[in-house]
C-alpha cells in the first residue's frame, strides 16, 4: 500500500490492491489476449507490406539479367520463361480485397470496446468498494497545516533600507 493511500481511500486496500487481487485467480492469456492479438496483427502487417517486398526487391533478377539469360533461347521459351518473373510483390493479405484486414479491425475494434466498458464497470465497483471501506474506516487524522502568511513574516524578516541614504 501506498503512503497517500491511507488518505485518498481510507484504511482499507488500495484500489491497484483490489485489481491484482481480482485477476490473480485468471490466467495469464485470458488477460492478455487482446494486446497479443494486436502484435499479431502488426507482425503479419510488418512481414506483407514491408519485410517480403524487400526481399524480394532484392533477391530478384533484374530486366538485363533475364534478357542476357535467355537470348540464346527459342522466341516461344523466352516468353514463358519471361511472363512470371516480375519484381514486384503482390501482398498476401490483400487477396479477396483486404477482406483479411477488415476482419482483424472488427475483431481488435470490438475488443478494444468491449474492454473499455470492462474497464469502466471496474472503476465502478471500486468507487463503490473504496466508498464503503471509507465509510467503515475510522476518520482520517488530520494532515499537517501549512505555515500561513502571519507565521512565515514573523519567521523571516527582510532587513529594510534607510529612508535616507545618508543615514547609516
């Protein structure tokens, strides 16, 4: 327990106290799901838009490199060997029109909604258990005063200059 939590909610447990106590009893995935989830879906995000058009920008042979290849070659068995290679990368997860992204949003946005009003119906019942354990409590003993201005004029002075500069 915090110092100042004596303060702010009474004597009884403090309000991170309760949470932890509340989710000790569930396992680790069924808490972490949805941030897992997410990673999953910036790793396969990553991999398709970034990591793949690189590599194969890179590991692909260029133009002048197929034509020098294959110029000693029939006509017909240069334009089979010619028409699949190309330098470009076609993103897997944009196959059937992105319908992978719309149902990776659907599934994060709906837990990410869901999850705010589990998050809001638990500051509600600890509002409601810290007002209960507040009124249970015996009152909160006093926190120290604060000097005011009348004590702290009296405690230091300000030596005061002559009226007159000539009087000394």
């Amino acid at each position: 327990m915090r110092y100042y939590d004596k303060y702010l909610y009474g004597y009884g447990e403090s309000i991170m106290a309760s949470r932890l106590t509340r989710h000790s009893d569930s396992n680790w995935l069924a808490n972490h799901w949805r941030p897992i989830a997410a990673l999953v879906y910036l790793f396969i995000c990553l991999f398709d838009f970034v990591m793949a058009p690189a590599w194969v920008g890179m590991h692909t042979e260029t133009i002048s490199e197929l034509v020098m290849a294959i110029k000693d070659l029939p006509v017909q068995t240069q334009i089979i060997l010619a028409a699949p290679r190309s330098n470009e990368w076609n993103p897997l997860t944009l196959i059937g029109g992105g319908l992978f992204h719309v149902a990776f949003g659907a599934i994060l946005g709906a837990s990410a909604w869901s999850h705010g009003r589990e998050k809001v119906e638990e500051m509600r019942q600890d509002g409601e258990t810290q007002r209960a354990n507040i009124s249970a409590s015996p009152p909160n003993p006093p926190l120290p005063s604060l000097p005011t201005m009348t004590t702290m004029t009296t405690m230091t002075t300000m030596p005061t200059k002559p009226d007159n500069p000539d009087e000394k």
